[in-house]
C-alpha cells in the first residue's frame, strides 16, 4: 500500500512507520550481523575477522575475487582472508567484506537499472570519500566505512520493497522532486531516518549514525570530518555521473569537489593536483573493478 502525505500527517507517527519498515525488512545474514558488530572497534583482531569471513564461502570468496581485481593491483595472488589481511589491513578487509555484504542483501533488486543507481552512487561515494580522506591525510578507511553505509537507509527501503522504491525513482526522474519528500510519501520517513534507526538497531559505529542522519542537511561541522568528507563526496559523485536520479548537473551548479579542494590546508593542497575528469575517471574504473 502506498501512503500519501494527508495519510502520513493523519494517522502515522515517526516511531510507527520505523516499526513497520523493520518488520517489513529482511533480516540481514548472521555473518553480517557479527561483522557489523566489529566495524570501527580496535579490539578486534585478524583470526576473529578472518575466522568469521571465511565461516561464509560465497562472501570470502567474493572478497577474495575484489582482492585480487585491479583495484588494488597487488603483485601476489590472494588465496585466503588472513592474506587479504595482510596486504590490505583488517579495516580495509571489513569494509570490503561489508560492501559484498549490502550487496548480496539487495540480491535480485540490484538487476533493476533504476534501483543499481543507488547502489553504485553507495559505491561511488565510498570510494570518493575514501580519496578526499587521502587528500586530508584522514583515515580512509573510515571514510570508506562511513560512504558505503550513508544510504543504508535507502537500501534498507529498496530490501523492504523494490517495486515502491523503483517507482518513486521513476517520479523523481519525471520531474523536478525531493527523493526525501517521495519517501514520506510512499514508505511514511525518508532514508536518513531509516537509516539512522538501523545504525542503532544494527549496533554500527556512532559516526555512522550521524552520517546517515544528516549528510543531506547543510553542513555545520569542518570538511574533514567523517560527516563532512561524506557531504563533499555525496555531492561529488553525483558529479561524476554517479547520481541517484539520472538528471543533468545544471549549468553553474556549484562544484563540491573544487569547494573541499580550496578548504584544504595550503601545504596539503600544493600536493594534491585536482583535475575532475583524471578523478571521474579514478573512481569509474574502482567501481567498475568492484562490480566486475
């Protein structure tokens, strides 16, 4: 059934349409589950991690295929997780981990073209995000972490109901619309609510939470920040051809990756050459060598 506005403001709160939406919502894979728990704690270490991606062969192996592709270009073939690991740090192995992970949640709904935009717009900004970090001398993998779960809200949406989620796609595409207005309209909140209500119910990181919650709202807090990278590569990457909705950038729209460049340092922005179509091209090849 899909909502309208006067239905919403009439006879739904906040706290009802978040309860429908998890009872809808598919649970995640135990793996997953224990994975997430792990995300952002120091604690953790290489044989537990290693241990609980290789409990689930279709993950690690999946993990294992993006290892070895061209987005990291290592000299040595990767045969197991501990050697993933070992080449590309624990943190980086969980947030690949976890990207097969969301993934392999949205299943068959990735084969719909209007819905894999949003997935690789996720994509996009991670690998944006975790660029713009290296820009800044930030920790990457954070942001990584922070750009592959911004819109878990939304994917959370299209999990709980693709067709609803496609349609609402499909009208911001016809016409000049909010994909948060579409969302109270045909779900009762919008994917920064659900997705901040997930970080809490899936015990992600305090950061993420925030991200999730306010990465379309004005930026009040400095560039370098976790929320602050997301905000720039969010823009960014609608930029570089990795919109949500399939909409011309308009002419003179500002340019969020020339902002985040003059916001840095004057030291680290002599040593960072900024060029949109070497970048455009950086981050298409990274998520093709993810979806390949």
């Amino acid at each position: 059934m899909v909502l309208n506005a006067a239905d919403i403001a009439g006879t739904s709160s906040l706290r009802s349409d978040i309860s429908h939406l998890l009872q809808e919502l598919p649970a995640l894979p135990t793996v997953s589950t224990r994975l997430l728990s792990m995300m952002g704690r120091a604690d953790v270490d290489l044989r537990s991690v290693s241990a609980l991606i290789a409990s689930d062969g279709a993950l690690a192996g999946e993990v294992l295929s993006i290892a070895n592709s061209s987005l990291f270009g290592l000299r040595s073939e990767v045969r197991s997780i501990v050697q993933a690991i070992a080449y590309l740090g624990i943190e980086k192995t969980k947030s690949l981990a976890w990207t097969v992970a969301i993934k392999n949640y949205l299943g068959n709904a990735l084969q719909i073209p209007t819905l894999q935009r949003t997935w690789r717009h996720s994509l996009a900004v991670a690998l944006l995000a975790e660029e713009l970090a290296h820009w800044t001398q930030a920790d990457g993998a954070e942001a990584y972490t922070a750009g592959i779960l911004h819109d878990l809200g939304a994917l959370g949406l299209i999990a709980m109901s693709p067709p609803r989620y496609r349609q609402l796609l499909e009208e911001a595409a016809a016409a000049p619309a909010s994909i948060l207005d579409l969302e109270r309209k045909h779900f009762g909140l919008d994917h920064c609510e659900a997705g901040e209500f997930l970080a809490a119910a899936w015990n992600l990181p305090s950061f993420t939470g925030e991200v999730m919650r306010l990465h379309h709202a004005p930026l009040e807090q400095p560039a370098f920040t976790p929320l602050g990278l997301i905000h720039f590569a969010s823009r960014g990457a609608d930029l570089l051809g990795f919109s949500v909705v399939n909409r011309p950038v308009e002419p003179g729209s500002p340019n969020a990756l020339e902002e985040f460049h003059d916001q840095l340092p004057p030291r680290r922005k002599e040593r960072v050459v900024f060029n949109l179509a070497d970048l455009e091209l950086l981050i298409a090849t990274r998520v093709n060598a993810i979806e390949s």
